[in-house]
C-alpha cells in the first residue's frame, strides 16, 4: 500500500500553522481516524487538534502514563495493521531522510532509551564525517534510571542513567576520552561535560534538569530549553534535530516550539537511517502499528502545544 507523503510543519515559523493544519487533515491521518470508528469532525487546527487528542486518548494511547518500553501492543485486525503501516510511513515515521542542508550552527541530539543513545550519537559523527557542517553538537539526555533490560544490553553495564549511555556513545562515536570542560551542578540535578575531537565541532553532553523536579523526569522540553540557555542561539541560526525515524514528528514540532520559534531559529528533524545498521552500535529495534499509533498521538499533541504557543487555543 502506497500513501502520498506528508511534509511536516516548516521550521520557519511564518510557515508552522500551514504545515500543521495540512498535516492534521492529510489522507493517511483521516484514514487512520476512519478506521478506528472516528467521524471526522469539522472546525479550525485548535479544535481539531483538541479532538484528535481526545480521540488518540481513546484508541491510541497503549502507555497508560507509563514509559514507552512499557506499552502493550494492541490486537489489531491484520489490514488495519498495514493501513497503520503505510500511514505512519506517509506520515515522516518510518524513512530517514538525508538532512535538507549541509551546513547548520549546530546539530542536536535528543536521548532516549540506551539503544537510541547510542545509535543517535553514531549517526551523528557519521553525518558529520560524510560532509555535514556544524559549529558545534549538543547531546541532550537526563538523569533518568536506566532500566534493567537497558543495563543488559552489551557494554553498557556500568552506566546507570540516560547521560551515562549519551557519554558513552559520544566518546565511542567521537574518538574523545575525556571532558574538557565539566560543569556540574552542586545538587546533582544537571551537568554538561563538553568534549573536543580532534576533527570536528565540540561536542557537549548534557542532563537537563526537570521543570517540575519531584513531579517528573526530565522531558525534551526540557532538555532543548536547557541546552539552548547554554548555547547562545541567535536569530537565523540552523539547527538540525537528529532523532530516531518514529519521533520525528513529535520531537520536530517540539524543537519548532522551544528553540524555532523563542529564539528565531530555523529547525530541520532527521531520524537514524536504519539503513546503516552494520554501521552504528546496534540494530533498529522492531516497531510495531501499536507503537507508530502511539506516536501519532505523540505528533499530535506536540502539534497542539505548537499551535497554542502561536496564539491558539
């Protein structure tokens, strides 16, 4: 089954609302919405937004308020499997594409679970050896607790959080050993250790500190907030997002919200090419329809912050 691809919201923030709005009503979202008994309802990006997260609440959220490793997989009918399939590919989630560019001011890189981490921090000295230009890299993670499956994995056994496995890949990927520079904060709730390789931008890994600590760990708002507050963006700078396939739609609208449109920077968003899987640390992890819907619910309620941080409802 062959779908239209979707282009996601620009980066330049005159273009975000159009992009949403053609992104929420596309094809392969409605086709989806149909499927799962939804009558397609009328009104502007708010509210449909607004409905569209009520309705994924319903049929597509499988975590329950817990973390992703944790969802359950759904039972679903063997065509509506492939039409989840086909949609998420249309919809930006299962292709990686090259970046738009070949020069930004910095490139960064969101965490997430150990495998991602260290995936994510490879491609990125790969992008960057095969011709990307940077002037510097941000490596964005938390203190979270790795898990118990996440410590299993091979070489990993004495990292303990999400930045431990984030430093780790960097050092691998980057040829470095040790920090030049280490700031970290007296409590314990953030750090950043900036590496310099030998060929290439600085690199520095950071774990950002939750905006509501006792609550909740820290998320990629956070961390991108935190990060930018460090790296002096300035208006018209580039950034290129490097995440995995699944996210970026969610992740892309996230960095258009918090550093496209405060700080006037253009965003790009790139997943992991799965393609170089003898190339990076391991291979892509399975992905699975109950997986991709739970990222489409994701994309929309990332898009519905977007849209209110631009005056919407």
């Amino acid at each position: 089954m062959h779908v239209q691809p979707v282009p996601l919201p620009s980066g330049e923030p005159a273009a975000v609302l159009d992009g949403v709005a053609r992104w929420i009503t596309s094809p392969p979202l409605r086709d989806l919405v149909t499927a799962f008994g939804g009558q397609w309802p009328g009104g502007d990006s708010p509210t449909l937004l607004g409905w569209l997260d009520a309705f994924s609440a319903t049929h597509w959220d499988f975590r329950a308020g817990g973390e992703r490793p944790d969802a359950r997989e759904p039972d679903l009918e063997p065509e509506v499997a492939t039409l989840v399939e086909a949609s998420a590919d249309a919809l930006g989630m299962v292709s990686a594409k090259p970046p738009p560019r070949r020069d930004y001011r910095y490139v960064v890189v969101l965490g997430g679970l150990a495998h991602a981490c260290l995936r994510r921090t490879a491609y990125t000295a790969h992008l960057l050896r095969r011709g990307t230009a940077a002037e510097g890299v941000g490596v964005l993670g938390s203190l979270r607790p790795l898990s118990p499956a996440e410590r299993a994995l091979p070489s990993v056994e004495s990292c303990r959080s999400e930045v431990d496995v984030l430093d780790l890949g960097v050092r691998r990927a980057f040829g470095v050993t040790k920090p030049v520079e280490i700031d970290d904060a007296p409590d314990g709730s953030w750090s950043v250790h900036t590496y310099a390789p030998a060929d290439g931008p600085r690199v520095a890994v950071l774990a950002a500190p939750s905006s509501e600590p006792g609550v909740r760990r820290a998320h990629t708002a956070d961390t991108q907030r935190f990060w930018a507050r460090r790296a002096a963006l300035a208006q018209g700078d580039r950034l290129l997002v490097v995440t995995a396939p699944i996210y970026v739609p969610f992740q892309h609208c996230d960095a258009v919200r918090t550093l496209g449109l405060p700080y006037g920077c253009a965003v790009d968003t790139v997943g992991v090419d799965p393609r170089l899987g003898d190339e990076l640390p391991l291979p892509e992890p399975t992905l699975t329809p109950g997986r991709y819907l739970q990222e489409i619910r994701s994309a929309i309620r990332s898009m519905r912050l977007l849209v209110a941080a631009l005056g919407g409802q």
